[in-house]
C-alpha cells in the first residue's frame, strides 16, 4: 500500500462528473484521505420511495460509489474495478430532505481483491442508517501509481 | 398465507406506474404467481457503468423491487414495508444492450418479517448474473388482505 | 463443467471421516449428483445453545461444508479450497432432537471462484430454518478431474 | 442505552463456563466496555481444516458469540437472544497456533433487534483475517437491566 493517496479528492470528483457516467452527478466527495474517504449524496426527491424515505437502491449506490472511490484513492485510477458482493443493513428510517454520508474504510487492498465498508449516516445525525460490506474486483493487468 | 394472489400482475405494473415513485417506470411485471414473479428491468444507458455493463445499483433495485412486489403479491398493498437487509453477489458481467429478469422466491412470511431471493438474468442468457437474500419489515399494523 | 461429478457420493464420505479433520465426523452425504448435494449434521447435544435450539455455527458448519463438498463432487479433490465468504438468515427456530439438512446449489464455478448457496431444513419438516450464501476460493494451480 | 453496562466481564466469562453450554469453554472475555468486547478463541486443533489452518466455522462462532455477549453486556442477562443473520468475509489466512481476537461494536441496539460487527484478528498480528456482520433478535417480554 502506498502512504499518499494515488488520486486527490479534487480528482476523484473530476472523474464522478466526467467519465463515471450518468450516477455521477448525484454525489460529492466531502473528503479523501488514507484512513477514509466521505461521500455525499445530495437530497432529490429522484430518491424518495413510499412512505416519504430515501430509497434502499439510492442508499446502495451511495455505500457502492463510496467504497469504490476510496479503492480508486489508493490504487490509481482503474475504474474497470467491479463490485462482486455487497451485504448492506438498513439500520434506521432516513429521513427525507437531508443529504445522506457514506463514511468508508478499506479492509483488505490485495493484488485482485479489495474489501471495505461504509457507514451511512444523514448530514447532521449521530445514527447510522445503514451499513455496508463491500468487495471489488480490481482488474489483473492493471498497473498501480 | 394465502392460496391465491392478493394483488394480480396488472394490480402491480398500475402500482409501479404510479404510487411507487420516480423508479417504477424502469421496470415492468412479466410474472405474479404464487410460486413466485418476474420483474424486468428495461434496458437503458442510464443504468450503464465504466466499462459498459450494467451498474451494481440497478441490479440491486432491480432484485429489492422485485422481492418487494412479491410480498405485496402475497399479502395486498402494503407499501410501506421496508428493506432491511440484502445482501448480493455479482457473479457474471451484465451485457449492455438486453434487459435484465429478476426471478423471485419468497422463504419466509411472517407477520412482520419477510425473506425472499432473487436470481437475476440477462434476458435470452441463461446463467445468472447475479443473486440476491431480500429480507424486509412489514407494518405491525398493516391489515392483511 | 463436467456432465458427470467428479467426486462419488462414498469418495465425498471417506474424505469426511479422514482427512477432513475434526468437524468431519459430525456429517453424513445423503445425495450427491449434478444438481445438488444433500448432507446431514447429526443430531447431537454438543450443537446445542442456549433455549435448547440448534446453535448458529452449528448450522453454519453445515450449510459451509455442505457447499464445499458440492463443489468438490464436481471439480475433484481441491481440499484447499477456502471459504471466502458466507451470508446467512436464520428464518425459524431449529428443534432439537432432529437432523438437519442443507440442499445446496451451484450457481457459479469458474476457474477459481465457485458460487454456491444451500437451503436448510429439519429432518421431516417443510419449512427451511436458514438459508445460506457462500463463495470460495479454488487454488489457482490446481487441475481438475 | 445504559451508560454503564449491564453484565460486567467477569460476570459473561461465568455465563459463558456454565449455563451457556458445551461451546462455552473454547472462548475467554478479554474485555467488555461501553464502547466494545474483545472476545478470544483459545488455540485448539480441534478448530483446525484441511490446510492447516482454522476453519470458517470455528470464526463465525467467535464473531457470532462475540457480539452476542457484547449486545448482554448492554442490555443484561437475556440469553434467548438469538442470532438471525450473519455475513461474514474471510480475508485472510488464519494461522494455525494463534489465539483469534474478535473486537466488536454495537451499531443498533433497539427494543426487540441488536446489530453489531466483529473484527477478527491472530493474537499478535494486525492485517484482520475476517469481518462479520450480525442480527440478532432479543426476546419482546425481556427486562431490560
């Protein structure tokens, strides 16, 4: 594992507004560092689901890019790195009307492999609402900063 | 539990059009039985990631949607029970370019609990993509039909 | 994959009560073929928690070396193949004093990642007590039957 | 939540000698704190698979009786708390010879549903050989302590 980050925080918000796609624009990266990377998903109604609450697929995309950004931080950008499990728990009712944070932290970063997590939490609440477990595929040709 | 259905396919497809929100419109109902149902998501480049596949969320709305309404096909329309756990594993790459099925089993219904899977295809394809362990919360309160 | 098991149902049973070591006596391979294998834990007194129900490990035991064994009927002796992950839901209270089964399936067997999950039940009753995702990692060097 | 806990190291290592059952005796309470227990496996060849190393179920037990005496360290003697899920990621290879450390946290401890996580370490090194996720489901006519 290298000691600095292979991609900056600026970087990595480069990439989600560009290249990641059409998800991209729905998040900010509050922060990347070594010991963990912060991800934001803005408050839209596009995530509301019965019952006025964010959505379990929109909470999943959160925990998912989240994971996979902190990956990105530490090994370079290699985004043909691909999700292969994820266990999530919703914990709590997220409220709507409030950004929701992810809050990662890697586990294992091997040569194929790479396993971390995240905690979900609504922007100013002490709770978690939900966890997530996280693998990732990293692509065996690809080259390491 | 019930021998036959509480909600036909077409009670479903009407909810998903309407009261479910902005994500109903992506998918469509091809099978309510009692043995289970098949819920399709339809092909779009909205739900594509890096590398042109299918992006990890969609695939996982696609399995907690389709678990959802098969509860709902079992019990009546109670929107408000939630998603409390899942846990998934990609285990091929999604082509771009075709649909994706989710094919539903429910395992347990209890008063308030309820477990399902599902097992996802590329549509025409014929090993999965990927599998996903649904269980979801039912209103204490909700009276079934 | 092979259109016959490359493994016996007695060879699966003689490595159990050998070389598998200390768990391996507890187990009993009621079916092996193509579709699935069947094994048995032993009703016992030492699986046995609080509430005189079966314990979790115990039926984790069960459903991991039950998945395990699936994958070696099909790809030959690869002792070495390791759990890499599991998730499972206990959905009902085992009984005491009854066998519990777990039916597996294979959903996945590559080079050296297989997929599989397995459905338990008591002996003689219709309602599975847990289900169980698991996957493995197949040493890359080894040579399948 | 109680601000001090309701079972105190001492008083789980006696639950876990006598009425906890045969499991009981493989596993020392090295720490049990509002913010966390640390529970250890003692080296034993009886947890040991082919490969010489310790198996998946002989982990999940720790992380599973782990969290378990942490959710009654909080809440008092309810030993019908019951496990109702568990997603568990080998990361690395345990070696044979070491004690097992499970460090947990409590992420949810609500009236009828805890939810917590464990951390798995060999004594004395720092790379964690597995994480697990659990659910557990406490008695509704408990009292708490």
């Amino acid at each position: 594992m290298t000691q600095t980050l292979a991609l900056t925080r600026a970087q990595l918000q480069t990439f989600l507004d560009g290249d990641f796609g059409p998800l991209g624009g729905d998040f900010t990266v509050d922060r990347a560092e070594m010991d963990g990377l912060t991800l934001r998903l803005k408050s839209s109604d596009k995530f509301l689901r019965p019952g006025n609450t964010i959505s379990g697929p929109a909470m999943f995309a959160l925990a998912d890019v989240a994971v996979y950004l902190a990956i990105l931080s530490r090994i370079g950008m290699a985004p043909l790195t691909v999700t292969t499990s994820c266990s999530i728990d919703f914990m709590r009712k997220p409220e709507a009307g409030r950004d929701v944070l992810a809050h990662t932290r890697i586990l294992k970063l091997g040569r194929t492999l790479a396993i971390g997590d995240a905690l979900l939490f609504m922007d100013g609440l002490d709770a978690p609402v939900a966890r997530a477990n996280m693998t990732y595929s990293i692509p065996p040709d690809f080259k390491r900063a």
